[in-house]
C-alpha cells in the first residue's frame, strides 16, 4: 500500500478516529481545525452526551483503542421515565447484558486528539480552511477570508468538519451536487445536575433518564464525576418554546409546572439557562460525498442527523470502519473506486438513520410515556424474547448489531404494520401475553420471510 499525504480538515471525533485509522495504515496525516485546541480551552456549554453502541465500539475495538475509551464510558441499560403526578418507572433497552454508554463528547474528543497525536497525526489548530482545490487536491488556510492564505498540496482530502462542512461546501458548487438540509422546529440547551458533596450521582447512574412533556422534553445522562449532562429539547417559539422563557422568573415558573422534581437537583439552573446556547438540530443530506479520488466526506459533513436516536457518533464512526474495510479490499490502490464504493454502500443507512433519529424524537418525548404505546413494546418485548430468530426490535437491530441502518428502517416498518394490527385484538390490554396474540404475529411472519433476522 502506497502511504498518502493526507488532510484531515476537522479535529472532531470522526477526524480524530479517522486520523487513527490512517496512521495505522502509514499514511502522514495532517488535520486542521479553525477551532484551538479543545484539549486546552473550557467547554463550549453547548454538548450532548454521546450515546456510544455496537458499532460505534467496533470501529474503537477494530483501531484498537477500545479499552481505553471505556475508561470514559457509564453503561445506561435502561431509560428512567419521570412523568409528573406518576411513580419513576424504567424501560429496559435490550436484553440483560446490553446497554448503551454515556460518554462526554468534549472528554471523548480530547482524549481521542491525544490518542491520534499518539500514532503520528499531526494537528494545526487555529487554522482556518477557506477553500479547497478539488481537482488538485489543495486547500487554502488564513486568519481571514479576505487576508492572506496559506496553500498546501496533499494526495488526498478528508472532510469532516460537521454538518456545516467548508469542504462539503466547495463540493455543492459543482453540477449535480444534490444537497439539502432541514431544521427541526425543537433547538436544545445544555444544563447540568451537579455530584452529590462524596461525588456519587443523584439519580440512577446506568440509566438515561427522560423527563416527556409531549412537544418538549428534558434527558439527563451521567458522567464519570458523579454529574449529569442535561439537554432541554424544546420548540424555538410558541407556547412552551425557548422565545417564551425570557426571564428568571419565567425560567422558574415554567420548571415550577413541568419539572418540579428536578429543582432542588439542578442549583445552577438559572445560571446555566442564561449562559448556555440554544442551539438549532439539523438533518442534512448531500450527494455525492466524493471527488474523483481527491476529496470525500465522513460523517456529519456527509450525513448529519438530529440526535434522538443516538446514532450520529456510532454512523459517523461507522463509516470509518467501513471505509477502512473497502481501502483493506482494494490494497489501497485505486481510490476513486474506494471513495465511490464507500458511498454508494453508506449512503442508504446514513438517509435511514436520519429517518429514524427524526421519528425517535415523537418516541421519546411523548410516546414513552403513552400506556399503549407501553404495552406495544410490552408485547414485542415477550414475543422476541420467545422467538429471538423471529423477532429483533428495531431499537434492538438499530443499536445491539451491526446490521445495516437501511435493513433496519425496512424491517422496522414491517414490523410496525404487524403491531398495528396486533393492536387492535379485542381487549388486547388483557390478553397481551396469550397464545391468540403470538400466533396472529406469527401467522403475519410467515407471510414476510422477509422478517427473519
């Protein structure tokens, strides 16, 4: 294999894994951030815990960095639902043994520059990139876009420099560049639960824990100091929206109705509401990620989603174990064919992940606490566990394997229109667990071969 000079524009989680990968296969690699060094300034307050998976730990575990990052991680097996005027109750995510894992992006991201430095990567922080010559594979960096720039020539470019990518954006000036993005109505804040005075956590560590009010919501998940990252998710305007919480008062009154058994969890909330961002969410779409054999994009620059399936870090990682899979394929020889395989193989998952991130968000912040859609996943729950040949949950194939996101979707809705049916059995609250409702499922699976997992 030919070893590449190669930029990295993107110091963020997909360009310091991907550095990684690079390096490990002898590759010099260089990687430009217009941001300083994370590692050495306070965090931004605008973050939301990482939820890390299945496939995100495979592409840590294929690089072999897996066990270091654990270090960082908190197992969550379950949601801890806290609906007002009702007890807490959970909600399991798989079966005994899987969970997902609570990490903090920013000390995530700070460790993984520290690993990628560690295997050669070189970093040059406060440099901005303000254009890319594709054909030549080029890019220029200045302190301004109308100052002086600075031009360095590279074999290839890696752009992952996030859902507002510079290089993405050279890219969608060219004929036939498909591009679109869509912004949910809903932004979010970033607030926190402070460690107990011994440093131990006020709520149940190994949960993520949802706060549903139906158009808002509150989620809390833990940290290795004892604390909780909270994430408020809320429309920009109207009622119960950020433009509507405009004084302390408000602020108090509005978690006084909605959230009162978190006040006295939450001590820095005012100070937190008022100096932490509402930032926007955004799905973005674009095609094709790739230039010839010059410049391609990974992760958010190439597929960016809302975070409400906790997907984004394990598809962006995601592709990355992939694409390294197709470079090992093609003896790293011929990256024009590398790069177009690379796409035409994750574009479908990374639309289908988009798509199920952006119903996840109904899911989470109203049906979790709706008593049929309870008993739905009451009833998926007792069948998969009887038939687990049969019946894989989509929540289950989503984030406990490495099948594709597409096949994901696909089966998902095959298994949606199953369950609607199931639904509506006469006194189906009654008679969840009988043999009536396991045969109709199965009479309907065997009618979809296409089911079996």
């Amino acid at each position: 294999m030919q070893p590449k000079n190669i930029a990295i524009v993107g110091s963020g989680l997909a360009g310091s894994l991907l550095a990684i990968y690079l390096r490990k296969r002898n590759h010099k690699v260089t990687v430009f951030d217009r941001r300083p060094d994370i590692r050495q300034v306070k965090f931004s307050g605008r973050s939301i815990n990482l939820a890390m998976s299945v496939r995100g730990w495979k592409a840590l575990d294929t690089v072999g960095i897996g066990e270091e990052i654990r270090k960082l991680a908190i197992p969550m097996d379950k949601r801890t639902m806290h609906v007002n005027g009702q007890p807490i109750y959970h909600q399991y995510y798989g079966k005994e043994g899987e969970a997902i894992y609570s990490i903090s992006r920013g000390v995530l991201n700070r460790k993984m520059i520290s690993l990628a430095e560690e295997s050669g990567a070189v970093f040059r922080f406060n440099e901005k990139v303000w254009d890319v010559n594709l054909p030549e594979a080029k890019i220029y960096t200045g302190e301004t876009e109308k100052g002086e720039w600075k031009e360095y020539q590279y074999d290839l470019i890696f752009g992952c420099d996030g859902a507002f990518s510079r290089v993405r954006h050279k890219m969608q000036r060219r004929s036939r560049f498909d591009y679109s993005q869509d912004f949910l109505d809903a932004g979010y804040k970033e607030l926190g639960i402070p460690a107990n005075e011994d440093g131990t956590h006020k709520l149940d560590k190994n949960s993520l824990h949802i706060w549903p009010r139906g158009k808002f919501m509150l989620i809390a998940l833990p940290n290795l100091d004892g604390s909780f990252t909270c994430t408020l998710f809320m429309p920009h305007e109207g009622e119960n929206s950020f433009e509507s919480l405009k004084s302390d008062e408000e602020v108090k009154k509005f978690w006084q109705k909605y959230f009162p058994d978190t006040i006295d969890l939450m001590p820095t909330l005012l100070n937190d509401f008022n100096n932490n961002p509402t930032s926007a969410l955004v799905t973005m779409k674009c095609y094709p990620w790739s230039y010839w054999d010059k410049v391609v994009l990974v992760g958010d620059s190439a597929h960016a989603i809302v975070p409400f399936y906790g997907q984004g870090i394990n598809a962006g990682f995601e592709d990355i174990s992939v694409l390294d899979q197709i470079i090992e394929d093609h003896n790293g020889e011929n990256w024009q064919e590398i790069f177009e395989e690379y796409q035409k193989v994750r574009k479908p998952s990374a639309d289908a992940i988009a798509e199920l991130s952006y119903r996840n968000f109904m899911e989470m912040s109203s049906k979790t606490a709706d008593s049929n859609f309870l008993l739905r996943k009451k009833i998926e729950k007792r069948f998969s566990e009887n038939h687990p040949d049969k019946w894989v949950p989509l929540y289950s194939r989503v984030t406990f394997t490495n099948r594709p996101y597409a096949e994901a979707l696909a089966i998902g809705d095959q298994q949606a229109a199953i369950m609607d049916e199931v639904m509506k059995i006469d006194n189906i609250e009654e008679k969840w667990d009988s043999d009536e409702v396991e045969q109709k499922i199965i009479a309907s699976l065997n009618m979809s071969n296409s089911l079996q997992f």
